[in-house]
C-alpha cells in the first residue's frame, strides 16, 4: 500500500508546475467601476469566504448531516486612506445614506437619479437602478506588477462605513484610513 501511495504522489509532483509562485499579499489593485476615488487610495482589500449551510437527515438512530442548498458570500471588506478634500469619504458615504435615506425619501430619490453622484450613471446588467449598484474588479498582481487574476463583483452596494480617528498623540504620520463593507449579487475569479 505504501509503494502505490508514494507512486501516486510522485506522479502528481512529476505533473505539478513547481514554477508556480505565492500570492503576495500587498501586490493587489482594487476598481470600483463607478468610484474612482476609492480605487485610488485602497490600502488592503479581501478575497471574501464561501460557505454553504447544511441539512440535518433524522434517522431512527443518528442525524445525518447532508449538503445543503444555498450558498453564502461573505463581505467585500475594503480598507482606505481618506483624502485631505474627503472625496472618497463622502463618495461613500453619500451612496450608503442614500440607499438607506435616514432622514427623508428624497435621499433615496437623489441617489436613484444620479444626484449625489453623477459618476453612477452607468447601468448594471443585472438591475436598471441608476446609482444603486455598481461592478468591482480585485486585480492580483504577480511580483512583476502582471495581473494574473481577477477577482470580478457583480452589482455591489455599501452595507458599512466606519470612520476616521483624530489623535493627536501618536508621533509618527498615521494617515486616516476608514473601512468598508460591501455586499454584492455572485463574484467570480478569473485567471489570466
């Protein structure tokens, strides 16, 4: 049994692309079709998790557990340096309150029309809402700077946006770095 385990992996390793190289973590570029302002100063971005839920089989003896149906994205979570004009703040900041309108229904309806931000005028192919949803591309880098593949969102909205920390006692420059969340309809990894 030995003799055929240690034949099996030597032909898998004979097989195998030993040239391949690791992600590098900080070798990445986040787009956001529709806010560019974002994209620019993006410092850390993740690949989310997939997980799917389960069904419990009852049997006279023991539950069996079974695969279940649906699947379940976890958040596109971004991290970014807010600029000295807090552009990119607000570019945020303006589409989460207008999808969640707080203090009136025309927060809602300026979003809807484009009024908060003119740059979402470009419609999804999955919803003809203007300003509600837009696209994203995680862009992975190779240690050359090449993408060799792309992380694609679908149809993105803000779920959360937390915000920036004055501190007058740090001695270093810490720039101001804000964090976002993001759900999406599906995302899909495309390799070059």
């Amino acid at each position: 049994m030995t003799d055929m385990t240690d034949e099996l992996a030597a032909d898998w390793l004979s097989e195998a692309d030993m040239g391949y190289d690791y992600v590098k973590p900080n070798a990445f570029r986040m787009t956001f079709h529709n806010m560019p302002k974002v994209s620019y100063y993006c410092q850390s971005a993740n690949i989310p998790g997939f997980s799917m839920g389960q069904a419990t089989l009852p049997t006279p003896f023991h539950d069996l557990p079974i695969a279940g149906d649906k699947g379940i994205y976890e958040p596109l979570r971004i991290s970014f340096i807010i600029d000295s004009r807090f552009a990119n703040f607000l570019e945020l900041r303006n589409w989460l309150v207008g999808l969640a309108f707080p203090d009136s229904n025309e927060q809602f309806v300026d979003l809807r029309a484009g009024g908060l931000n003119k740059t979402f005028q470009a419609l999804t192919k999955w919803n003809e809402e203007v300003g509600l949803y837009t696209d994203a591309s995680l862009v992975v880098l190779t240690g050359k700077n090449n993408p060799f593949a792309y992380v694609i969102f679908n149809d993105i909205f803000p779920i959360s946006l937390t915000g920036g920390d004055f501190n007058s006692t740090s001695g270093d420059i810490q720039y101001m770095v804000a964090t976002a969340e993001f759900q999406y309809k599906t995302y899909s990894i495309e390799l070059v």
